[in-house]
C-alpha cells in the first residue's frame, strides 16, 4: 500500500468538492494528450453498502473537450440503467468554458428515453443531458448518484429491488481504462464490519488503503495517468488486457454457485409443466441410449425456441423463468432456452442444473458476477457433468459449441461448485475436408469436381450455407462460393444433403463439378495458373482472414475455433517440358498450429495435398509466431501462381 499516494489522492479530490476555482487550474495544467478528443482529469467514485447489500454510489467526473471530435462526442452525456434493478440521478452539470466562465445545466432537462436495443428488449434506459456547443479547451463536470445494480430479479417494493440478488453481499467490476487518457481515477467503498472482502486488482498495479471508518471498514484505490489500452487485431477484450479492480465480499465460487442453485430451485423455474412432459414423452421414442436421448432434447430446444428476450417482470437475470412460460412461448433468451432444456432433461428422468459462463472474456477468480451467458449441464450415468448450450447449437452437429472452448463457467448445484474452465477441442473434430481432381485443357478452361466433407463447427458453417438462406437460394450460394474466387465459373452439378436442416443425420457432404473458362494462361510458351482448392474455396476456412504482416504479438488473440484444414487435389494439364516456378513451403510445427503441404509434379500431373491444425480458440501470444506461419504459408499457396514452360 502506498499511503503517501492515496492520501494525496484524498487530498487532491478534497480539494475538487471545496474549491471550484482550483478545477478551472486543474483544466489549464491538465497536460498535453494529442491524438486524442478529450482527457478525463478526475474520475472519484464513492460508495457506501448497507448490511442488506444495498450500495449507495456517488460518481463526480471532469472531462476536458481537446478536439472538435470530442466536442461532438460530449454533446450529449448518458447513462445507462434498467429501472427494474436501478436508479440513476444526475445530481448536477457544469461546463467550465475556454473563456473561464461557468455554466450550470439545468439537471431538470434531462431527458430520460429508452435504450437503443436489438433482440433483447429488457427495459433498459439510458439518463441523457445535453451539454450544447462544445469547443476544445472547454470541460465538463457531472455529478450522478446511482443505487441498484446491472441485472433485474424477483419484484419487490421500494429499496428492496436495489438490494444485489445474492442479498448481503456486494461485488464490483471497477475499470481503470476508457476511451480516453485519464490523469486520476479513485475509487472508494464503505463496507460494514465483519463481511469477508476479496479484492484483486488485474493488469498493472494500483495505489491502495484500508483502513476503519466507523461501523465500516474503507477500502480505497487510487491509479494515475492511464492512457486507453488498444489492443491488437484479433485480441481478447478490454477486460482481459487492460487494468481492472475486483472486489466482492462473496467468499468463494462455491458460496456462489450454491446460491444460483437455490435461486431458482425455490422460484421454480424447472417445475413440470404438463404440456411439456408429453412433448418430451414424443421426442424421445427410439431413443437409442442416454447420450441421444440428451442429444435429441438439447437439440430440440436449440432448433425450436427463438432466441428474442422481451422484459417479463419477475425471472430476469439471475432467475430463470418457468418452463410453462419457456414451453408456452418458445421464445427467450439464453438463460430461457437454458432453462426450458433442464426442465425437460429433469422430465425425462435426468439430473440437470444451470450453470452460468462468460462468452468472449475469462472470468478472473475473485468471486464477483462476471457472466453474460447462461447454459444447461446434465449429469451422466457415470456421475460426470457434460455442458449443454442450446442457445449456441441450433444446426450444430454438438452439443456444446466448441466456440465456446476455453471459457470459464459455473455450475449452479446444491452441494456447491467451483469455477471450472472448458478444454480445448482438438482440431480433428473440426475437420473440413476438399478432395478434387481437375484438368486443365489447352484453351485454358479447368473442367473438375471436388467434394467438400465438414464435421463440427466446420460442419456447421458450411452448413449455415442453407441453413440462412431460403431453399430456393440452395443451389446458387454453392455457386456463388466459386464465383467469388473466379467470376467465370460455372456450376455443372452440386449435390447436397435433401434436407440440410436434419444435422443429426451426419457430417455433411457436398459435391460440386464445374467449369470455368480461361481459368489458366496457356500460351505458345507458358502454363500459368494456382489449384481452384488451394484458394479459400467456402469461407469456412475463418483462419485465413488473419493478417500476419505482425510479427510479434503482446497480447492474447482468438479464432473461431479450432480447426483442421486437409485438402488434395490432382490437377491434369496439357503437355508441358518443365517446371519455370513452383510455390514450395515450409513445414510448421508449434503450440498454435502444424502445417504441411506443396506440390508433387509427375509426368503431366500436378497433386496438390495441404494439411494445417489450428489447435485453439484462445491462443497464448507464444502461440503466434506457428500459427502465423501456419496461415501465412496457405496464403503463400493461395496466391502464387504455378509457371511451367511448354517449349
């Protein structure tokens, strides 16, 4: 602890509460931020939690206009909130011009309207005040108090709908990063005596102190001059790479996931519903053995209930709703569909329970809520729970996305769990396979076929060729995969599954012959021309969409999924005396990715074979000098041409 630090801090924001003419000479000595629209010059938090877990926040931030663009982007200041769970007042504004004097918003203008929303329609609204014409060298200070907290759970009168769902207790997700540089944030919580606190501070360091305050003990943390955090293409969130503070008085992922358990347990969000039993009794004639009777349920909710939330009062966030209401409805979101396929797998005799994840972001070990998703797990005969997702499988051959491995998550059960990771799925389930044989005639046009076999997440973005598109569209998005590498070709024959949407049938398997005219240069000379397969043909191969001009990286990327890429292709040419230029690579092998291919000339024939194995979702930045490799070479083939010289 750096106490010198944070009573400065203390000291400084003092000042701020007291003496407004010493914020005019904090705005002219804020320093110099070039390239960026504006600067925040204090961000102080305040915030005071009462036994029940309800906390009283006070917020008081100063922000500095350096540009036009940040003028316009303060023009309008909001906040979001949802009324169910939270309030928000704005307490004051003022505008400190260039010119030194003061303006005071009428707070009383502020408007409040509804948030901006796509498929999920919850309520939220969003506290908006304008601030007009902004010029650089202006600044804006707002004063905001809010109670409550981000998700809505059961109904409840007055205060008692702000107090947090896991009653008692209090988290926090404090980001020290933003859009903009900010010379000083402080933050500050009061929490009463004899609650167990855990608190982290992540990526970098942090100035702090605690210390007795009354029937309160004070924990404050202070950080300055911190400069937005940009990460690199392709890398893992904010939140994973930029300084934040974790703060909860929950004692651990086991007190956690207990509570989830009971939460729902006594609402009744797995009660049977009649309806729904005797569907569940239909689904499950013939069924084979455990595995696809689990199978058949899971894909049944992921392939029947439309993924749309709407605000329904009691059962947001934390609770999920009924199964009368899932079953009924057949819409919801994903703690909906999660919750409709416990129901049914309890219906059918199974011990299921929900469990809570966080798509695209770890979750860090201090207990605080850090979930955006929810999910099903089911346990086996032989006592192992498995992950089910049926908000992420709708025509997906699994049964949990593999675009999921590698993410943190937490079982809801009654003896309680801790916060577990899912493996990594190896690139072979992942297998998307081209085998083609071509010729190419003395005119230049390439007359061939291929077949395309796909499993798992490749399976399921090959498929998603039919699955999004009306059937009558079926034929033309397969030929327009081969256009998009050569506006000539044309589709001769394509053969498919009769009914793309029954995934359970098997991998899926398409065959494609072809023609495109003047695909090669032939001349008196030359035979000039790059394999149809070695190019991106369907743009289920996601990997080649990274640029690998970096040669280093600083922080953790992320692919699609794991993936295994073979492809083979014998190519018959016309009469040709040797080899001008052949593309060759070199063999990879590392912890991202393995990559072997080239060509094999024999007589008049050309094979082209390529193996590549990406072997993650989330890769270490060890990880990227293979996997680059790996791409690279594939682009490498994809892009240069075969030269053979005929006289």
């Amino acid at each position: 602890m750096k106490l010198k630090t944070i009573f400065l801090s203390l000291l400084i924001l003092t000042a701020f509460c007291s003496q407004s003419q010493k914020i005019e000479s904090l705005i002219k000595s804020s320093g110099n931020y070039d390239g960026h629209g504006a600067v925040v010059i204090f961000d102080s938090t305040y915030v005071d939690m009462e036994v029940s877990g309800l906390s009283h926040v006070k917020n008081r931030v100063l922000y500095k206009i350096l540009t036009p663009e940040g003028a316009k982007h303060f023009n309008v200041i909001k906040f979001d909130y949802d009324p169910l769970s939270a309030y928000v007042e704005l307490k004051s504004a003022k505008i400190y011009r260039n010119d030194g004097t003061v303006e005071e918003l009428d707070v009383k203008k502020a408007m409040d309207y509804p948030a901006p929303a796509r498929m999920i329609y919850w309520g939220a609204r969003q506290l908006m005040i304008e601030t007009g014409r902004l010029e650089p060298g202006d600044a804006v200070e707002v004063n905001v108090y809010r109670k409550g907290f981000t998700y809505a759970l059961l109904k409840a009168d007055d205060d008692d709908k702000y107090i947090p769902p896991m009653k008692g207790h209090f988290y926090d997700i404090v980001r020290f990063f933003g859009d903009y540089p900010i010379k000083l944030k402080y933050y500050e919580v009061l929490i009463p005596n004899g609650k167990t606190v855990l608190y982290k501070f992540y990526n970098g360091s942090v100035d702090s102190l605690i210390n007795f305050k009354g029937e309160k003990m004070k924990y404050a943390f202070s950080k300055k001059e911190m400069m937005p955090v940009h990460g690199e293409p392709r890398s893992v969130g904010p939140d994973d790479m930029a300084p934040k503070l974790l703060i909860s008085t929950s004692p651990n992922w086991e007190a956690k996931s207990t509570w989830f358990y009971g939460v729902n347990e006594d609402y009744g969000s797995f009660d049977n519903y009649p309806e729904m039993d005797k569907k569940v009794k239909e689904i499950l004639v013939g069924a084979k053995d455990e595995l696809d009777s689990i199978s058949r349920l899971t894909h049944w909710v992921a392939d029947n209930m439309r993924y749309s939330g709407i605000s329904m009062g009691e059962g947001e966030g934390f609770t999920l709703h009924n199964a009368k209401m899932n079953f009924t409805d057949r819409c919801g979101v994903c703690k909906d569909k999660a919750s409709l396929l416990i129901a049914m797998l309890r219906a059918a005799g199974f011990e299921s329970y929900a469990a809570m994840t966080m798509a695209g972001t770890r979750i860090d070990r201090i207990p605080a809520d850090q979930f955006n998703h929810s999910v099903t797990v089911v346990r086996r005969r032989n006592g192992e729970y498995q992950l089910l997702d049926p908000t992420w499988v709708p025509f997906v051959r699994e049964l949990w996305s593999s675009r999921e491995q590698q993410q943190n998550y937490l079982m809801g059960l009654p003896e309680g769990a801790d916060l577990m990771e899912t493996p990594i799925s190896p690139p072979e389930n992942h297998y998307l396979r081209f085998t083609g044989k071509s010729e190419i005639m003395a005119n230049g046009t390439l007359n061939g076929e291929f077949v395309v076999d796909a499993e798992g997440q490749s399976d399921a973005s090959v498929r998603s060729l039919f699955t999004r598109n009306f059937k009558e569209r079926w034929p033309k998005v397969i030929e327009e995969e081969l256009l998009a590498i050569n506006p000539l070709a044309k589709i001769e024959k394509v053969e498919y599954p009769e009914d793309p949407y029954n995934h359970q049938a098997g991998p899926i398997q398409i065959k494609v012959r072809y023609s495109i005219p003047d695909y090669a240069l032939v001349t008196e000379e030359e035979i000039i021309f790059v394999p149809l397969l070695a190019q991106n043909v369907f743009s289920a191969q996601w990997n080649l969409s990274f640029d690998t001009s970096m040669k280093e990286r600083k922080y953790e990327f992320k692919s699609s999924c794991s993936q295994q890429v073979e492809i083979k292709e014998t190519i018959t040419l016309p009469a040709f005396k040797e080899k001008v230029y052949v593309p060759e690579t070199e063999a990879v092998s590392g912890t991202g990715a393995d990559y072997e291919g080239g060509y094999t000339v024999n007589g008049k024939v050309i094979e082209f074979s390529e193996k590549a194995s990406y072997k993650k979702r989330v890769y270490q930045p060890a990880d990227w000098e293979s996997f680059r490799n790996a791409v690279a070479a594939q682009k490498k083939l994809a892009g240069e041409k075969i030269i053979l010289k005929i006289k």
